[in-house]
C-alpha cells in the first residue's frame, strides 16, 4: 500500500483508507459526515485541503473523502484510491440537477449508467465510445439497503457534464437517452473503475431543478441536509464488505 502519491499524502498509516470511500464533491460535507456518523474518524489525508477520514460505522471501516469538481478531478482520486491504497469500492454521493421531471428535489438517484459529454473515455484508444455503467454488485446493496430504510431509490442513467454554465442549454434534451439528472463526476469514475477492475456506483441527492420552475437548494443545504442519502451509503458500505477482494488492473 502506497503512503503518498501526488495527490494523497496518508497522514495515518495504521487507519489507512476502508474497502468502501464515500465521495462527495465538497471536503465540508466529507468533514460533516466523519464527524456526525462515523465512530473514532481519524483525518487520513488533507492534500489541498481534500480533506478524507477513516473511521468506523457500525464496527466497520469505511473511508470518506471529498472528490473536488469535475470530472478529471475525481478521475485523479479514484485512480490513486483503487490503484495505490487498497481501496475496493467508491461511492459518489453527490448532488445533482433533475432534468426529468420525474425526479424532484430531495429525490434520491442512483446512477445505472452515466452518459456524458466529456472526452474522458477518449485516452483508452478503444475505437468506439466508451459506455460506464456502475458496478451491479453495489447498486445491488444500495437497493436493498434502501428497500430496507423504506427509501425511495430511483434507478436511472445519469448525465455526466463537463460544463456547469452551459452556453447551448442542452442538458435536458439528455432525458430523451433516459437521463434522470446532471451532475459532474460519475463518468469518470465509472470509467477509471471499469479500466481498473474495480466497484463504483453514484448515488445523488436532487439539489436542483433544470426544467421549470427551476428551484434549488443553497451552499448550507447540501453540506448538510442530505443526510438520507449519507446514511443510505453508509448502510450500504457494511453490505459491501461482504465482497471479495479485486486486484486492481494493470
């Protein structure tokens, strides 16, 4: 196991990272969630100020660490989670925009699939397109899990933008492939866990609405309010440890 990459510096070696890292976008919600679900967090890296902590949920080790924004940022986390640090699953638990008017805010979504409109999948040479789906096993869990808390868990595709300000406002016109929302990240680790041979899955709490009448939650909110989805993964991080071990691919 690797104690330092470009981009983790391993502030503690015996704590480690868990078998499951629950990603956020934001380092204030990763903070939030070791400090009000986890068991004895222990701040394990803070490079850049992406702040991840190990700890315990119900006697099991699991990991949170923030993402950043975008994709090519959690593509560089992933990378070095799986590839350096033992890390078997990752799970974005993020926010989203709806752009099908199926969903509302507060939903929560899991993303079966991740369409997008980056170039990510681009440095593999394959000649075709790259098409990331999550890994069955943990949407598997998620879904029990969440039948379990009698938890409204939408399945779905998700589109994955390289672009927030989007000058063609195309966004909703994704719904036509399926798409239940718009976030920013879960193509690229779909992808960097499929390459790796790895476990990914994003699940997103609604934050926004793209289709009238356009309402949304503040800063604060998602920091902190999301805490069904919060502990939707969390439940679902002691399932996974039923898993067995993958090596991650050269």
């Amino acid at each position: 196991m690797a104690v330092k990459t470009p981009h983790i510096n391993l502030l503690d070696e015996e704590r480690g990272f868990g078998k499951t890292v629950l990603m956020p976008g934001d380092p204030l919600r990763a903070k939030f969630i070791a400090e009000n679900f986890l068991e004895d967090p222990v701040l394990v890296n803070n490079v850049r100020g992406v702040q991840g902590y190990t700890g315990f949920y119900d006697g099991v080790k699991v990991s949170v660490m923030a993402s950043g924004m975008g994709m090519p940022s959690i593509g560089i986390y992933s990378y070095e989670l799986y590839k350096f640090f033992g890390v078997q699953n990752i799970m974005r638990i993020g926010s989203a925009g709806a752009i099908s008017e199926d969903v509302k805010v507060r939903d929560i979504v899991a993303g079966i699939g991740a369409c997008t409109n980056s170039g990510f999948g681009a440095q593999y040479g394959l000649d075709g397109t790259v098409a990331p789906v999550c890994s069955f096993e943990m949407l598997s869990a998620a879904k029990k899990t969440a039948d379990e808390m009698n938890a409204d868990l939408k399945i779905g595709s998700l589109y994955s933008s390289d672009t927030f300000y989007d000058d063609t406002h195309k966004s909703t016109d994704w719904t036509k492939a399926g798409c239940l929302a718009v976030e920013m990240e879960a193509a690229a680790l779909y992808m960097t866990a499929l390459r790796l041979n790895m476990r990914a899955l994003a699940i997103c709490t609604i934050s926004d609405l793209a289709y009238p009448p356009f309402t949304g939650l503040d800063a604060s909110e998602r920091e902190r309010s999301f805490t069904q989805m919060m502990e939707l993964a969390l439940k679902t991080a002691k399932e996974l440890e039923k898993l067995p071990t993958l090596t991650p691919r050269d």
